[in-house]
C-alpha cells in the first residue's frame, strides 16, 4: 500500500494552465492605470465581462471616465474596434449597415454599418429611439444581423461597452428591460476620493501630450482572447454552487421588495462571470466568494423594485446584498 508523502498530499496541480491568461490581465490593468486613476472594480468587472464573451453598460455622471476606460480597454486588444455616438435621430441602419445599389455588378450589396467591429463602444446608448435599440437586440443575443433576407454573422471577439448618463433625462429613452437583460454587468462609475482626485488632476499636470490614451500599449490579440475565453468555460464549478447560484436567483423572485425578479438567464450570467473572475486570479476553480462579488453586479439592473420601496429610497443594490448575505454558503 502506497502512503501519500505530505508534498504529495498537500501539492495542488491545477487542471487548467491559466497562468498565461492571469499575465495578460496583470498587464491589461497595467495599462489601464497608466491613465486612470483608482476604479479598481470598474476595470475587474470589464475585464470579466470580456473573458466571458458578454457585454457591458457603464453609467456615470459625465466626466468620471466612462469612454476613457471603454477606449482604453480597447486599445489593450489588438482587434478591430469602433465607436457609435448615439443621438435622437440615430436610425437602424447607422448601426448595422444597409444595403446599397453597386452599378458595377447591376445588384445590391450590402455595406457593414460600425457595429461590425469586435470592441464596439457606444457612447450614450440611452439617446437612440426605440426602432434603432431594437436593431442592438440580434447582435447583441445572437452576434449576428438579419437585412434583406441575408445573415451576416459576426466573428469572434464580440463584446458591446455600453455607457450612459443617469443624471440627465432630456432627449434620452429608458432602455427596455429586455436590452437591459443582454448585458452581463451594469458597471456605476462613482466619483473618485479626494486622493484619487489628487492624482488625476497631477497626471494631468505632468502630461506632455494631449492624447493621454497614446501611452496605452496593445497587450493581447483577438485570437488569444478566444483563446482564454475557451479556457474560462472550462473553469469547475461544485454542484454544491451551482445550487446556490440559482438559490440567490430565484430569491429575487420572492422577495417583499421587488416588483421583478431576475431570470435563468442572470443563474447563467452569474455562473459565466465567477469563471472568469476566478480565472483571472489564477484559478481554474470557482468559490462562494467569487459567485458573493459577482452577484450583485449581475443582478442589479435586471431588478425592479415595488413603488412603495421605490418611494422609500430603497436601492436595487441593497435589496441583492441582502438576498445574498440571506442564501445559505455551501460548506
């Protein structure tokens, strides 16, 4: 019979290399912080979202950096990249493309709108009519368009950062919730510390160029962000948490304070983004505290809340943390 030495019992080989995919994010944040100043969160969560082939609404007051970080993110991927401006009177086919009459060949042929991209950042996405919102659903869901008949798929990176401003109301449209459900996480960029601030106006004091976002380097290519994406699905999650998950889940459903609960899609949400999160921190395993950190980003935007509580000033985000901290965690 043989007898385990301590090494050999206490020695954890993991199942899955992710040593190359936790490098290429140390670098990605090292790049990052070369402009932006704290929003450690805000950053872990993008990332997230990214390595989870999912897509991501940033809200902010204005000023606080919300393009910036979509841009600079970007720019650490070597992979195509666009940015849509929304405005009131932003039509379909702005977005998507349309199709156009080419004299040469006497047919139509169709012209790819800027939505054909594998980062797309659009800039307030809350200021495009409802027809032009709804053009976002099949791409977003199913990363693909459907014009003239004809399908036009859409290859793999694919990730929408969405920003929008909560403060300003005039010539905006509330998205539906249905849009709302397709992104992973509803990032809220908070004003910085006063230390924070501090550095960020010092930056800006010592720049000696007007681009500051030409400092940022390009750090992984399109391919090996496929790459890590493949490996995040391959990420274990226990039984034990998977129960849990869809505990936390269906909570929401049968809490006093919501008007809405949250769907299997956000069980599904909340499963994808604690694999990669864990990933990122070098794990090829998920625990409780990775689904506890992840969970409430998932959740909040796809909650609503009853009028009553509404009229309390009770918050979505308080509501999660306590349906949270309220689910039994697996031993």
């Amino acid at each position: 019979m043989e007898i385990e030495t301590e090494t050999e019992q206490f020695s954890y080989q993991g199942r899955i290399d992710l040593s190359g995919l936790r490098d290429s994010v140390s670098r990605i944040r090292h790049e990052i912080k070369k402009v932006i100043v704290g929003q450690d969160i805000a950053i872990d969560l993008i990332l997230t979202a990214v390595l989870s082939d999912a897509h991501m609404l940033i809200e902010g007051v204005p000023g606080v950096a919300k393009t910036i970080m979509a841009k600079l993110t970007a720019q650490c991927i070597d992979a195509p990249f666009s940015r849509i401006q929304f405005t009131p009177d932003m039509m379909p086919s702005d977005v998507i493309g349309t199709s156009v009459f080419n004299e040469k060949i006497t047919d139509f042929e169709f012209k790819k709108g800027p939505v054909f991209a594998s980062i797309v950042m659009i800039d307030e996405i809350n200021r495009a009519p409802a027809k032009t919102q709804a053009a976002l659903f099949e791409v977003m869901a199913e990363r693909q368009i459907t014009v003239d008949g004809q399908t036009h798929k859409f290859a793999k990176p694919f990730t929408v950062i969405a920003t929008q401003n909560p403060v300003e109301q005039e010539g905006t449209y509330r998205l539906p919730e249905a849009q709302l459900d397709r992104f992973l996480f509803k990032i809220e960029i908070p004003y910085p510390t006063l230390q924070e601030e501090i550095g960020i106006v010092r930056n800006h004091n010592l720049m000696d160029s007007e681009d500051e976002t030409s400092k940022v380097e390009k750090v992984i290519t399109s391919a090996e962000i496929v790459e890590y994406q493949a490996l995040v699905r391959q990420v274990h999650v226990e039984d034990s948490l998977i129960e849990y998950i869809a505990k936390i889940v269906v909570s929401t459903r049968t809490n006093a304070n919501l008007y809405l609960g949250a769907s299997p899609r956000a069980s599904i949400a909340i499963l994808n983004a604690s694999k990669a999160y864990a990933a990122m921190q070098g794990k090829d395993f998920v625990t409780p505290e990775d689904i506890k950190f992840i969970a409430p980003f998932v959740l909040k935007h796809r909650l609503l809340l009853t009028p009553e509580r509404e009229m309390e000033g009770l918050t979505a985000t308080a509501v999660v943390r306590q349906i949270v901290d309220g689910v039994e965690v697996p031993r």
